[in-house]
C-alpha cells in the first residue's frame, strides 16, 4: 500500500504492507530534486518503484539499516541506471546482506519483510551531498541504530530526520536502542536552525525546536525517574509499570522485543558513571492485592493509556 502527497518541493511517499485490506505500521520515504530518502520495506518495494518510474531518480540516502528504510533500494537500483546508494559505513554490510547481518523477528518479517542486498558507498558525518538544486549535510545520530543519520537542508531549514524523531511519548523501545545516545543525538538536531522536520513516520513538523525541546525533556524526565526509583532498590518491572503501566499492544506484538523493560534497561544500562546492585532486575513482576507490586508496597500501578508507537 502506497500514498503520496507533496509539501514544498518534496514528495512524500508513506508505505506499508496491505494486511485486512488496511496499511499496518507505516514508514516514510521523501524525494525531493532526484534524491530518495529511505525506501521503505520489502512489501511495498514493487509499488514503490512503479510509483518512482518516471522519476529522475540519482540519490538514495538510507537514514539506517533497518529493514522498513532499505527495502526499495535494490528494486530502484534496477530501474535507474546509475543512481548512487549512500549510507553510514557501519550501514553498508547490513545493506550488503540484510539476511545474515540483520536476522529478524516474525514481527518484522510480518510488517515489512527481507530486503534485497543492495550495494551502497559511506557518507559520513558533516558530508555534503548536492543535488541541482539542493545541498545536503549528513549529521551522524546514533541511538536508534549505531549507523543512523539526518539530513539537513540548511538553505531551507528542512531536516529529514529518519527515526530519530517521528514524535509521541515513548512507553516500549526496542532492544539494542541506546537512549541517552538518543537523547544527545536529539540535542544536537535541537540546536539547529530548523523550519521543517521530515519524519520517518508521522506527521510533519513546522515548529520543530519545539517539539524536540518537548521531546528531550520527556526523556530526561523519565530517565532521572528511573534512576531515581533503581537507587532507591526497585526492579527493572516495578520501574516499568510505575512509570508506564500496564504492557500495551506494541509488546504483544513484538512478543517483548518492543516493551517497557527495554526502554527501562537502556536508561540503566547506558547511564553514565553508574553501577547496581545485582538481582533487582526480574521481570515480569509479581502483583499485590492492594494494586502495588510485591515487596513494594509503596508503589502502586499507574496506568497510562497513551498510544504505544512501533518506531
């Protein structure tokens, strides 16, 4: 499944795989001035480079490796003699052999599929890649994936931002995210000269200092929370259901690969100058009577409702 719209000069391109007769987890890609950002996942690859035919396609930029960024490239690499495949050196193997480098989980098989290899060259940090009409410097954003990047289009203040930013309050994360790398990578694109910011997913952004300064102090928040609540001697589940609550559909999903824990262990694991205790890391956690967890009765189950989102 396949839409487009337009803002500017850019085209937006929103895949996702058909399941129902509705599109399920969407990804973005943008073209703009024959450059491609991310091509979206296996399943739409066909659609996309039918849609993409008559386009002066030269550039493809992969904002990271993941699975539902790379999907198109080998299927437009075909199609137009020449184009230029770009990515972070640490990218370039995954693209190279995406079955052997980046094994996936049924979720992701379901959702968005085995890439094609594709073959690409590195572009690194504050690189310059010009198009006609167009310059844009790579920004190195780890976090999300050690190879992740932005573009910057600094003559019109756009920013492409992969998913380093698609906006929401995160309740999961994925396993292997690193966030406090996140939250610094979210510093440094804060601190641009920004008009625009092009998601991977969702919607676009117009006042984005904002919204990432609204971003960054939610993370920090939850992340002193929970180095608050872990000196204080509680596990990993009765950090996660205070501050997040009950599992929401993402974790069932993923069957854990997106959960509370996750997001709770790489505030902990990736805090700067700290250590633990060992065994206070159990998960799930027990239930009391009263609503509390076991052997914290001065916790209790705080739900949060909010939407759980598959970044």
């Amino acid at each position: 499944m396949l839409k487009t719209s337009s803002f500017d000069t850019v085209t937006r391109i929103d895949m996702a795989r058909s399941i129902a007769g509705r599109g399920r987890y969407w990804t973005t890609a943008y073209f703009v001035d024959g450059l491609m950002v991310d091509t979206g996942c296996a399943h739409s690859a066909r659609e996309l480079a039918a849609a993409m035919a008559a386009e002066p396609v030269a550039h493809i930029v992969n904002t990271h490796s993941h699975e539902d960024h790379i999907g198109g490239n080998a299927a437009l690499v075909r199609q137009h003699s020449g184009i230029e495949l770009l990515a972070h050196p640490l990218a370039l193997p995954i693209l190279a052999d995406p079955r052997a480098r980046q094994p996936l989980h049924p979720y992701r098989r379901l959702f968005w599929g085995w890439p094609e290899p594709s073959i690409g060259r590195p572009v690194r940090d504050r690189d310059l890649i010009r198009t006609e009409h167009h310059a844009f410097r790579v920004i190195h954003t780890p976090g999300h994936s050690p190879d992740h990047l932005c573009l910057l289009e600094e003559q019109r203040g756009w920013l492409f931002s992969g998913d380093l930013f698609v906006g929401g309050q995160d309740r999961a994360l994925r396993e292997g995210y690193n966030i406090w790398q996140i939250i610094d990578s979210l510093r440094a694109v804060a601190d641009l000269a920004l008009k625009t910011l092009f998601p991977g997913c969702a919607r676009i952004r117009l006042k984005p200092r904002e919204e990432l300064t609204a971003k960054i102090e939610y993370l920090e928040r939850i992340g002193d929370r929970v180095l608050d609540l872990r000196r204080r001697g509680w596990t990993v589940g009765a950090i996660g259901r205070s501050l997040f609550g009950g599992p929401g559909l993402v974790e069932f999903l993923t069957l854990g690969h997106f959960s509370r824990q996750h997001l709770v262990l790489s505030y902990l694991a990736n805090a700067p100058g700290q250590t633990w205790p060992a065994g206070l890391h159990e998960w799930p956690f027990r239930h009391s009577r009263d609503g509390g967890v076991a052997g914290f009765p001065e916790l209790k189950m705080g739900l949060n409702h909010s939407e759980d989102r598959l970044e």
